[in-house]
RNA sequence: UGGGGAAUUGUGUAACGGCAGCACCUACGACUCUGACUCGUAUUGUCUAGGUUCGAAUCCUAGUUCCCCAGCCA
C-alpha cells in the first residue's frame, strides 16, 4: 500500500541532516499511544508521521503503549488500537512495548537519581505544591522537602512503593528549577502513589511514574532515534533532554524529540475527552458510531484506509496550526472507491412511476455493467417492470432552468433500459406526488438501433416488485458549519448575558460545544435496491449510481439490510440550484 | 506580565537569495446512457513597516496577530 506523501517535510529534512552528520547511524521511531481510547483520524497523522519516517530510510517502528497511569487505561483499548493500526496497514517492525515493562529500569533511575541528589521526595499537598510552582509570570518557591538527605527521601521512596502511604500524601521529584521560565522544569513530579490495578502488571505497583520521566526512558531504552510528537509538548523538549541526559549512564540511546502540528478537521471533534462526552451521554451510539472520527467509525461507515493514507500524504507535515477541509478527505475517499466499488442501483427516497404502456406481467432482465471502467467486474442483471421506483428528487411537476429529469412531457433515459416520456402524475390532498406516469418508446432498449438517440437526462430505478426494501444511513458531520455554530453560540450568549456574566468555565465550554453538535448528522431513509444486492458482505462497498458510496453495515438489529453512505457523489446540479 | 512556537490564495502545503508551484475547494466549459468520472480554462497568496542585495517568501531590525504551558494526565 503506497501512501502518496510529499516530497519532504521539515523533519524528513531534520532526519537527513543528522544521518550526514552522524548523529545518528539509523532511524528508529515508535508510536506510543496511551491505550485510554480509540484510535481517531488525528491519530493517522502521527502514525504516519512515525512509520513512514522509519520506512523512507530503512529503519523501523516500535509500537509503544505509553500505560503509566493506571487510572484510565484498559486492555480493550490496547486491543482496538492493535486492529486500528493492522487495518490501515502497518506493521510494528521494531517490536511492540508497553511502558509499563520498564517500569524497573525507572524505579532504578530514580534510586539512582535521589542517591546523586537529582531527585527527593516532596510532602507537600497538591494544593502547597501549585501554589510553591509560582505562576507563568512568577517564579516558584523551593519546596521545603528540597534538601533533605538523600538517604531520607531514599527510605520514603522505598516505603512509597511498599505501601506505606495513602494517595497523594507525598510525591518523588526531579530536583531541577523552581525559578525556570519554563514551568515544566520546576521540579517536576516522577512518581506518584496510585493504588490502581494496572490492565498489564497488576497489583505489582502502587507508585507510577509521569510521563515526563517514563516517556524520554523508554524512547531511549528502545534505540529510538527519533521521537515525534505533537506541538505541545516543545515546552517539554527542555525536561525530555534532561532526564535523558541525566540517565545516560542508565541508558543506551539519546533520541531526539521533533514536534509536529496535529490535525484538525473542519466540522470535526478531534478530543478526546469530547468524543467520549458523544458516547457516554448517547449523543451517538458508539465510539464506532459511523459518525465518529475514529479509526473503527471510519472503517465502519466504509472509508478505506488507502483513502486514509492517500489523505494524510496530501495534507502534509509542518508545525503552522492548521484546520484541514473535510473536504479533501471526502475527495481522497470518493477517489479510492470510484476507481473500484461495483455500480449497483438503489432508490434512497422512493417515488413511484407507471409505465402506462408496459404489459402487467412483462419482465425484461436488462444486463448491468458493474464498473464501467472495469469490463472483467463482469454484469448483472436488473429486471424492468410495469411499476418501477424512482429517486423524488428526479421528478418536478414544474422544473426550473436546466432541470434534465423528470418533469411532465420530457423524455429521459432510464439507465441501462428504455427511454420514457413523462405524461403525468397524481398528488394526495396535499398536493405531494404520489405517482408518475409514464409511456415508453418500446423501441429503446438499451443496446437497440432505437437506444442510439440522445436524451439528456439519465435516471437510476429500481423495479417495484422484484427491488428489495432497505435502509439508508445518510450521515452528516457531526458538529454544525462554522456560521451556524457561531450563530448558535451568538443566541446563546445574549441569553446568558442577562442572566449571569460569570466568566467561561469549562462547564460552559462544555455546553458551548454541546450547542454546536448538528442535529441532523444521521439521517435515516427506508429505500428500495436491486435484488442482486441481497448478497452482499457486511463491510461491502457499492456506488449506487448518482447517488454515492454505500457500505453494507454489519448492524443486526435492524429490520432492513442497512446501507451506510460513505460519501455522496459529487454533484454540481445541487450547488448550481443553491446558489 | 514569563517561557515556547507559528504566520505563503478560501483550505492545506512547496519554494532553502534567482519565474511564488502543487493539491483540494470554487466558477465556467467540453465529454457523458451516472449532472459522476475524465479533460480544459479561470479567479484569488508571501502578516505589517523599514533595511541589506543586481535580485528577498527566504537574510537583518522593529512591530502585529494566532497557538501552547501554571495535572500527583498523556
């Protein structure tokens, strides 16, 4: 599987540099994932970012589980985020590692480090130590606990793993600056006590080591020579380097960290924390919701993952934050699949049509092709009747300029059957069509001399009796556009004004992001397909013509077959009657 | 008010002192038994102000705007 990326990038071009200046002899990066989640499109990036990097100069990936907090992580996740990965097609050369196993290795730096006065352990409360950490503008105040005796902080250390204290009572710290303008080299925190089952050692551990301490060690215990990772974590290079540094005697490499923006997607929730707020609060009904932006909804609704790989090669790599369009994604999925998902036709809004002049038990099995571009997909058959179904939207009993379907005395073409001319419809009380009715030049069957005039427009059908009924998922992104959110966070605000001026909490950015979630992100049609659909395979994907991409879901529940759509067509007729 | 980053067309990304390119989006056209695909055409850009230079997106100076950081999360 090729994934398409640019020609270079700034760390390709950091890469480079350190392979002709020797700093490093090959290069080894590694995904490290903390296993408190599913996998989502943001993920794709760094994931690409850390295997193809390896790849392009020979080198491998080790796929790491950064598991050093008890609290949030669970084996289901390491399970799903295994799968996500194998699907999009790579291969963790490099091995695969969980933090947790070093967590020896850190428990001997930090015996070594509090031995050589780099670390104590500090009996201050949260609440002390946030005030003794100072402020962006102020520097922090050393701890108390700073310069007590190695062999006082050794025996508490010891006594901290024994169990001898309760949660929170008292922390291991790197001893480094509390007057750094960097907040991160304040001394910062190594090990906490947590009396949490750990999903891999148990009960083994009641203290865990932070990130900032655990992460740098196993990069550098794992040969890596590269370690990338997001924007956010530049403020930490500083502290990353210096437990490295400080460890090396412990340690047989010294990676060098390269930070990276994240994706952001338009219309797109990209966190966590609000992706797990949709399920838990049943805003969707899953993390693999065919809404969501994970790897699992995703591959779920029908997206492939060379469409995936095609889109993260195009986006590119650079550290400017940015907000990719929706749009090229949609592109880079409809590519994919148009060059190879069989045609099929299928009525998602059903409008019934009379053939006035077709015989009452005359079938006529017309052959299909099932790619256009692909004769050996070989056909299928499609059965015309009396009574056929087409799409509402194709008919108009008064059509605007340019309208080339259905409308009262036209002629269109049903695909792959007879040209029809429209005589008439018939409408209920309130005026909605209910039928059509039509007669067709008998002389048109496709294939015929008759077939060979033009006709401008081109009808997908199904027949009314030999069609299978079906559920269409129509899907939509889940938060609204941009001026709609802004409209309905405006309406909101003018609301909230006269009641309170409190200040934005993060429960109001909570609901703020609620009121922004689009309503109408699944819409649901019960429509009718061809027979020869009946067999498809939970995880197909078909082109239903002019209509879009459809993935049959694997959802049991559901009295119909359901067909998720992936991506509509593109379809310049729409935007041309919006505007 | 401290520290760390970033600004190139509507969006994303190239150009590494020498013609601002590519993709998506948008618009128009050709083709069409999918208003799809394909093909063609077009619009729009170097944050600002100075400076260096034959020549600046690129180098220098000053400014502006945006993002990240005060977890015993990662």
């Amino acid at each position: 599987m090729d994934t398409p990326a640019a020609k270079t990038n700034f760390i390709w071009d950091a890469v480079e540099q350190d392979l002709r200046s020797g700093r490093y002899q090959s290069v080894h990066t590694r995904f490290p994932p903390e296993p408190n989640g599913y996998l989502h499109i943001g993920h794709c990036k760094a994931l690409v970012a850390d295997f193809l990097t390896a790849e392009k100069y020979g080198g491998v990936t080790n796929l790491r589980f950064d598991d050093t907090n008890p609290a949030k992580e669970e084996t289901e996740y390491v399970d799903g985020i295994m799968a996500d990965i194998r699907w999009l097609g790579f291969d963790w050369k490099g091995g695969l590692f969980f933090a947790s196993q070093y967590y020896d290795q850190c428990y001997a730096i930090a015996e070594d480090w509090i031995n050589r006065g780099l670390a104590y352990v500090c009996e201050l409360t949260a609440e002390e130590l946030r005030t003794y950490r100072g402020t962006l503008v102020e520097p922090g105040k050393n701890s108390p606990y700073r310069d007590r005796p190695c062999a006082e902080s050794l025996d508490l250390f010891h006594r901290m793993r024994a169990g001898e204290f309760p949660e929170g009572r008292m922390i291991l710290r790197m001893k480094i600056d509390m007057a750094s303008p960097n907040i991160n080299m304040r001394d910062p925190a190594m090990y906490r006590i947590l009396y949490k089952e750990h999903h891999r050692t148990g009960k083994t551990w009641c203290i865990y080591p932070m990130y900032d301490f655990a992460h740098p060690i196993g990069d550098a215990l794992e040969g890596i020579s590269h370690s990338l990772c997001s924007l956010e974590y530049e403020d930490h290079r500083p502290l990353y380097d210096w437990v490295v540094e400080h460890a090396s005697n412990l340690l047989p490499a010294r990676p060098r960290q390269i930070e990276f923006s994240r994706l952001n997607l338009t219309r797109t929730i990209m966190s966590k924390r609000y992706l797990r707020m949709l399920v838990e609060g049943g805003y969707v009904t899953g993390w693999d919701d065919p809404r969501m932006p994970t790897l699992c909804a995703m591959r779920r609704r029908g997206y492939t993952p060379e469409s995936i790989r095609d889109f993260i090669g195009r986006i590119g790599v650079a550290k400017a934050d940015s907000v990719v369009d929706l749009a090229l994604l949609e592109h880079c999925v409809r590519e994919d699949l148009g060059g190879k998902a069989p045609r099929a036709m299928a009525v998602v809004r059903p409008l019934k049509v009379i053939l006035t002049n077709w015989p009452e038990e005359k079938r006529d099995a017309l052959e299909m092709e099932n790619h256009p571009d692909h004769p050996e997909l070989g056909t299928h058959q499609a059965v015309l009747t009396r009574e056929i179904y087409i799409e509402q939207e194709d008919f108009m009993e008064e059509p605007p300029k340019k309208y080339f379907r259905m409308f009262p005395g036209n002629e269109v073409r049903l695909k792959g059957a007879y040209i029809v001319k429209c005589e008439g419809c018939e409408k209920d009380e309130s005026g909605i069509v209910t039928a059509v009715y039509c007669t067709v030049d008998m002389d048109s069957r496709n294939g015929s001399e008759g077939a060979s005039r033009k006709v401008k427009g081109t009808l997908h059908w199904v027949s009314a009796t030999e069609s299978l009924p079906f559920e269409a998922r129509l899907y939509e992104p889940l938060l609204m556009d941009e001026s709609d959110a802004e409209a309905a966070l405006a309406a909101d605000t003018e609301e909230s004004d006269i009641a309170s001026t409190a200040p934005t909490s993060s429960s109001t950015l909570k609901t703020d992001f609620l009121k922004t979630l689009n309503r109408g992100s699944l819409e649901t049609c019960c429509g009718y397909m061809e027979s020869y659909l009946a067999t498809a395979q939970e995880g197909e994907t078909f082109q239903f013509l002019r209509m879009g991409y459809y993935c049959k879901d694997r959802d049991s529940t559901a009295e119909l077959p359901v067909f998720n759509r992936v991506v509509g067509l593109r379809d310049s007729f729409a935007k041309q009657v919006k505007a």
